[in-house]
C-alpha cells in the first residue's frame, strides 16, 4: 500500500471503514446501527488488516468519529451519507464502548472554546491572559526536521546530558489527535485531526488562539515572513487537500491555496516546506483503502509533489510521481474497469538541498499489477522547475491494496500482492568525510539506503529491521554530525513478543533503536527495545500486553537522541554507546490537564515524534500515528522541563 499509514490511519482513523453499499433514502431518524452493518461492519467486525476493532473506534471521542467520517481522512468512505446519518453511526459506535459520563452531552461536532474529549467529558481552552509578541529563541523549532536537511538535531538545545536525568512534565493539555508541535519562542503550533489548530504558551500551556475549522495531520511550519501583519506566518496543509497560511501571531488567515488534488481519496499527511519564495507540498492518498469496497473501481491517483507561491498561494508547478500512461488491466463483474498504474504517494515532508536547487522525496507503493518505477522510490525533484532530476527504485512489484486476502471478491486486488514495503519517512542528506554527502533513506522493509544526492545511485544498504507492512522504518529518521539515528518498528514481531509473554509464540523482529555510519551504511550500535511495563487505557483495567514497537521519529540534541515507543516509553540514548541515559512511562500515571481534564491517560507513542526547543521537550503520547496501539483515542500533549519548572 502507498502507506502503513494510509492503510492504517484510513482504518485508523475509520470511524466507518469501507463499504460497498450505495446511500438510499433514509428514515427522519437515521438508524446508526443499520448505516454500520451496512457500511462498517465488513471492515471492523472483526477487524480486517489495520482497521481498528468496533471496541477500538468506541474510545474514541463522538467528535473525533464524526470528523473523521464528515471532513477528516474517512471523508472518502463516507459519500453519501448525511450529517445525522454520520451522527448516529458515532453514536452507535460509542454506545458498543464503555458508557458515557450521565451528565455529558454527545458532541456534535467542533467546538469553541470547548473541545470534546473522551467519551463526551468536556474540557475548557484555558485562554493566556495576554499574547505578546513572538520573538524567536535561542533553540527554536520551526518546521518538522528543524533544517533543510531534515536532521531534527537540535544543535542549541538549552539542555545539557546533567538535565535529562531531571526532566519532568510541567504540564499537559488533551487533544484529539495532535502530532509534533513547532515552537518559536514561548510559542508553540499544533495541528489535531478533530479540525482544532492551537497557538498555545510553552511555559503553561495557555492557548493564545485556537481555530476550529484546520482539519490536518501536518506539523505547522513557522517562518518569520512579511506577508504576514505581525511578521511571523504559519503554514498548515489541510483534509480538504490545500494549504492555509495565518498569521501566526493572531491565527487570522492570510491566504488559502487552490485544491492541489481533486481526486476524493486524496490525504496531506507530509508537512510543507518553505525554501526561496516557495512551499513545497507533498501529496498522498488513502486510495489503497477504498479499494477495499468492491463497488470501487481502483485506481487512478497518482503521488505528486506541488510548489505554491509563498506569498499568493498559487499553484507555481506540480509534478506527478508516476508518469507511465494510465491504462485498462481488467474488467470486474459490475463491468467497471480496473485501470493503473497508481500510487506511489508522497507520505513525508520532503528534504531540501539548496546548493543543488532539489527536494529529495520518498515514495509510497503501488495500487496495481500495472509496473511503474514511480513507486517505491527515492526522488530529486528541482526546485524551480518541478523536474525530476533524478529517481532510484528500490523496490519493483510492490503492489498493493487493503482487503486482499483469501476472501476478497473487490476485484481490485493485484497479483500477486506486494509486501506494502513504501516510505514513510523523511530523507536525511548528511556530510561525510572528503566533503562529500549522501542521502539516507530508511523504508519500511527494514532496509537503510545510502544515496549519492547528484545521481541518485546507491551507495551502500543496511538491514536494521525484518520488515513488513508496519514493520522496519516507519515515521522518521535523524542524524547528527556522525551518526544517523534509525529506530525500528517491526510491529507483528512485536505483537508476537507480546503474546510470547502470556505464551503464545516467540518474539520476532528487531524493534529498537540504531545508529549507521553515513558513510558505509555500517551499524555502530543497535540498542533493543526493552520489555517494559505499559498501561494500555482502552484494557480498561486488564493487564496490557505491552508492545515494543518503535515508529516513532527521534530528536538528536548534542551527545542523545529521544525517542518513544508503542509502550508509551520516552527514552533518552546515549548518542556514542546507544545506553538508555533517562526512560519515563508516559501511562504509568494519568494527567490533569491544563484544559480542564481530570485523569487524562497517556499512552503508545507513534508518530512524529518529540520537539526539543529552549530547553523544553515536548511529545503527544495516546497515539498519533498509524496503528494506534494503546490508543485512547484522544491524546495527551506532555512538555517536559528540567524539574517541571
């Protein structure tokens, strides 16, 4: 599939799954029961591939549901039905779970200032009594890698290796969904998939300003700008498959980009990037999840990697992954026509390489049994033109879509089906000796490639993980001047480690973080994710089989590199030795927001990972990512300070 997360975050973040049954006149009162059985049932009872179970869905707030089906990544799945029709099935969906508070209303959408949070328990947006002026730190972190080169090595950290061992969390806010923030100052930016976008104040977490309508997954790229009033801007790629820019001082919009893809599977999961005058905009699609239905005729998106116009928002160029000729495979039952080739998605921000004048993008699988060499792949797009200057397949035949087993009757499944070995994860252009660069890649294969960033050839090939559809190198990758760091998911293997403990089966895979010479692709260290105790919420009291998956992207400061795991465990590393330096459960204890709510859990860690800015760390913990293990379905915001001052 063009995606671990696509595939996952469809069913993911699914609140209807796939169907196949078209809309018909409905009763005044919408049966939310019947709309499930007839369009979510085949998905999520029981759960096939990484659609989430109903039980799953059920911890999940009524807002969160109804988004997801109304506006956010499930928009696609869920043509035809109305907005009460979408309502009942949350309800119904919520009513499989644990009851709700008595006192609590069900939301019924986006509010404000209020926002909607576990099971209908209602928590308030704290507003900061004043809104100073943003002036930028000492060690901001303005954009998803923090660099050109998508390192995320915070170089100015304003903590030292004597500061980890005292980190404690200052505060905590709840939020539906939220991701990795970026900060300027005493300012931090976060997106969440419920259509809340927060301004909020690092030291106490007050909100300066907070919008309800900026459905996105996208880290919030700041830039000190003058086409914005207060001079700084922020950018968010949006669900309804644009761009918006604020003022990232009052949150007022300054411009919004036309529909950069039309196609109705069409997701923004990549975070823009600013460089010259230009955002750059990756593009992908969870089309690989609507050809689970079989009155679906897959497929026709194509990847695709966009410039705006910094200032205007206008569409400058747009430049297609895959560029073979659409063509006929086959016909289905129905007579509709299975056409290709398609997919190969841009899931991640992509790096840039201003001296050369390239964006380097990484690719997602393919949807057909129609060959493209656009999926897969490693590309060097020219920034001015949107010419592809280069590109490396390193995977051929990695066609896929969900819903492809024994029993499928779709019609859309290729033959055979590929592993679903895409990229996920940024990729990290790093110096070596001689002068010399080269482009890291890791893939969800488990491989690590080294590329030559003028040609594109392949340097060198390490295997860190065994590998799967959620398995190898999933979210991210990061580096510092002599090292770059690779943590590792390979989730069955962790699902098995995790029923090996109640003896089930063996452990298998290599969940855990790594450190690989640039230079050779050699592993200087491998440090194992650790059999640790978690507390899963949504087990509601039952001992967690806790799994030891690692997706999530790591922050390198000089001499460590945070990361967390599925578990819900924070880690800092020694950067020479791969010594776990400082561990904290982040479900170990429940948290008392700063929005008002009481016994807010923690819980898996998945996603983009940890910021680290004017000696602060901040990471989501719940579950932002792709197979939400231990999600709650609304996620805990955590910042960390030495002390908790």
């Amino acid at each position: 599939m063009a995606f671990r997360f696509a595939a996952v975050a469809l069913a993911v973040v699914a609140a209807m799954g796939v169907f196949g049954v078209s809309a018909q006149a409905q009763p005044a009162t919408p049966n939310g029961q019947a709309r499930f059985e007839e369009r979510c049932k085949s998905c999520h009872e029981p759960n096939l591939d990484r659609a989430p179970s109903v039980a799953d869905l059920a911890q999940r707030s009524a807002a969160d549901l109804i988004n997801a089906m109304s506006s956010g990544i499930m928009k696609p799945m869920s043509e035809g039905l109305s907005g009460a029709e979408i309502a009942a099935v949350a309800d119904y969906i919520k009513s499989r779970g644990a009851p709700a508070p008595a006192a609590a209303a069900r939301p019924t959408g986006i509010e404000q200032p209020q926002i909607a949070i576990r099971g209908g328990v209602v928590g308030t947006d704290p507003m900061c009594s004043t809104n100073p002026p943003i002036r930028a730190g000492a060690s901001d972190w303005a954009s998803m890698g923090i660099d050109d080169a998508s390192t995320r090595f915070q170089r100015k950290p304003g903590l030292n290796g004597a500061d980890i061992s005292k980190l404690k969390v200052k505060w905590s806010f709840s939020m539906t969904g939220g991701g990795q923030p970026t900060v300027v100052g005493d300012w931090l930016f976060v997106t969440n998939r419920s259509g809340k976008f927060y301004a909020l104040d690092t030291k106490t977490g007050c909100v300066h300003w907070a919008l309800s309508d900026v459905v996105a997954r996208t880290t919030p790229e700041v830039i000190k700008s003058p086409i914005s009033p207060s001079g700084w801007a922020v950018f968010v790629a949006v669900a309804d498959h644009s761009v918006r820019a604020f003022d990232a001082q009052t949150g007022k919009q300054i411009w919004k980009s036309p529909i950069l893809e039309a196609h109705p599977s069409t997701v923004m999961t990549g975070t823009p990037v600013v460089v010259d005058g230009r955002l750059i905009v990756p593009i992908s699609s969870i089309e690989e999840a609507s050809s689970m239905s079989k009155a679906y005729a897959c497929c026709t998106f194509r990847g695709s990697l966009a410039a705006l116009d910094l200032k205007t928002g206008a569409l400058l160029w747009k430049t297609f992954t895959i560029s073979e000729p659409r063509k006929t495979i086959r016909e289905k039952e129905d007579g509709q026509k299975v056409t290709g080739p398609a997919g190969a998605a841009i899931w991640a921000a992509p790096s840039i390489d201003r001296k050369r004048g390239l964006a380097y993008v990484v690719t997602g699988d393919s949807y057909t049994d129609v060959d493209t060499i656009g999926a897969d792949s490693v590309m060097a797009i020219e920034l001015a033109t949107g010419k592809i200057r280069w590109q490396h397949q390193v995977t051929e035949k990695d066609n896929f879509v969900m819903g492809c087993g024994r029993a499928s009757a779709t019609g859309n499944c290729p033959t055979p089906l590929g592993p679903d070995f895409d990229f996920g994860a940024t990729p990290v252009l790093m110096k070596i000796a001689g002068g010399k660069q080269v482009l890291v890649a890791g893939q969800k294969s488990g491989l690590v490639y080294g590329f030559d960033p003028d040609t594109g050839k392949r340097l060198w090939t390490t295997q860190v993980g065994v590998g799967s559809a959620l398995g190898g190198v999933e979210w991210g990758i990061g580096a510092d001047d002599k090292r770059v760091f690779v943590p590792v998911s390979d989730l069955p293997g962790a699902f098995a480690q995790a029923r090996a403990m109640g003896g089930m089966g063996p452990a298998t895979g290599k969940p855990g973080l790594n450190a690989l010479d640039p230079a050779t692709g050699k592993i200087l260290w491998h440090t194992p994710a650790p059999i640790a105790p978690c507390v899963y919420a949504s087990d509601k009291g039952k001992p967690s089989n806790c799994v030891r998956a690692q997706p999530a992207a790591p922050a390198i400061i000089p001499g460590f590199v945070f990361q967390g795991g599925m578990d819900g465990w924070f880690r800092a590393y020694d950067a020479n030795t791969g010594k776990i330096a400082w561990e904290y459960s982040t479900t170990a204890q429940t948290y008392d927001t700063v929005n008002g709510i009481k016994g807010q859990p923690g819980g898996g860690i998945d996603g983009m990972g940890p910021t680290i800015a004017n000696g602060m760390v901040f990471l989501t913990s719940g579950n932002n990512g792709a197979a939400r293990v231990g999600s709650n379905g609304v996620n805990v915001l955590l910042a960390f300070s030495v002390d908790g001052k």
